[in-house]
C-alpha cells in the first residue's frame, strides 16, 4: 500500500522525491519496527542483551543472568522471553537452564531500518 | 558505574572480555536509550519522520503531515513534541505553523548505540 503525499501548502514544489506521490512505510512494516523497537525501549533489556553479548559466544546461560543487573529469575526470564520473541536472541534449553544467544544481525538490522527513515527516496 | 559481572557458574571461563569483571552498559545510559526507543516505537510516529524527512531539505510544516496519514493536527503536534523532546526533529514556529526538520544523525546514533550492544568488548 502506498499512502500519497499531497501538494504542500506553505512551501516551494520541490521535494526530494516525486512531488505528489511519497511511500512512506506502510502501516504493516511501521507496525512490525515499533513492535521491536518497544521490545528494546526498556533498560534492563538493553542490560541484559549487552550481558548475554559479553558471554563467549555471546552465549550465556539465564543463571548467569540475575545477579550482575540485581533482578529475579522470573523477571530476566521475562524480559528474554520478549527479547526472543523480536529475534533479538534465541532461547535453547539445556537440561534445567535456558541457555541465550544473541543476534547482532537483528540489531543492525533495526539501526539500518531507523537510518533509512532518514533517506525515504533513496 | 560500572556492574561486575560474576564469574560464569554453567560454563567454561573464556569470555571475550575480562572473565570476572564486564562493563555492561551504565544504568542511565540504559535509560536514556530506552527513553528515545520508546519515542520511535510508535508506528504514527515512524510514519510522520519518513514523511518529514521526504519534504525537501528534510524540513516538514505540520499542515503538511495531517492529511497523508489521516490523523487530526493535535494527535500530529502530540507525537512531533515526543519525537523533538527525543532529538529526532527539531522545531521551529513560522506565523500560525510549526515546522519540524528531521535530524538524521540521531537516528543514526541511535542505530549505532543498538549495533554496538552486541559488541560490547569492542
């Protein structure tokens, strides 16, 4: 779906793209950006993602988890459950304990998402 | 300040940054972060800054941004404030309009401050 751009009222007719008629990201792909981007909005999330980044591999284990950020085993079970669900990690289970991994291509995939806002005609 | 983060219980010690002690990212730059991400995980929002960055020299009269995505002028003037108190745009009173201009080294910074979370011995 494309959505157009009308004429502009208060300034000259010259646009970096075609005048009249703009894509702006649809409301599907806005949706699917703001979604994971609200995954990421919260500080503790952000903690642990740099956490688990820091692990070998970028790989740790959910009980290595709770004691550096302070937090419950349910609560960074909770907000890794909503970090996996944006693909920012991925969750194995290993016997007792769920073991993350980061996905630094989902990250750089949301920042070059964001500096494309930017450039919409390029 | 810095958090420490405890030696690993589940697996071998080799880390790819000092094994007992990790920067992990201060609280209130987690915070800040978190703040300005929240600004963006709008989807009205993400719209309206393609749109105003589409305008020519990135620089959008709020009368220009109402029709094209079909909300009323103060739900506009809502999400632009959010996005200026956020750095995404800056403002500027011209007579009876405001004018936003899209600052597209902030989100860019943005993308690069997501992009090192999973590079954090870098």
């Amino acid at each position: 779906m494309t959505i157009t751009l009308p004429n502009p009222t208060s300034r000259q007719q010259s646009t970096c793209c075609t005048p009249t008629e703009t894509t702006i990201p649809r409301p599907a792909e806005s949706r699917d950006l703001a979604r994971r981007l609200k995954a990421l909005s919260d500080p503790t999330r952000l903690q642990l993602l740099q956490l688990v980044a820091a692990h070998p591999g970028g790989r740790a284990c959910i009980c290595d988890l709770t004691e550096p950020l302070g937090v419950t085993q349910p609560t960074v079970s909770h907000h890794m459950k909503l970090l996996a669900e944006s693909g920012f990690v991925t969750r194995e289970q290993q016997g007792k304990w769920a073991h993350y991994t980061i996905r630094p291509e989902a990250l750089n995939d949301i920042g070059q998402r964001l500096a494309s806002l930017s450039h919409p005609c390029s």
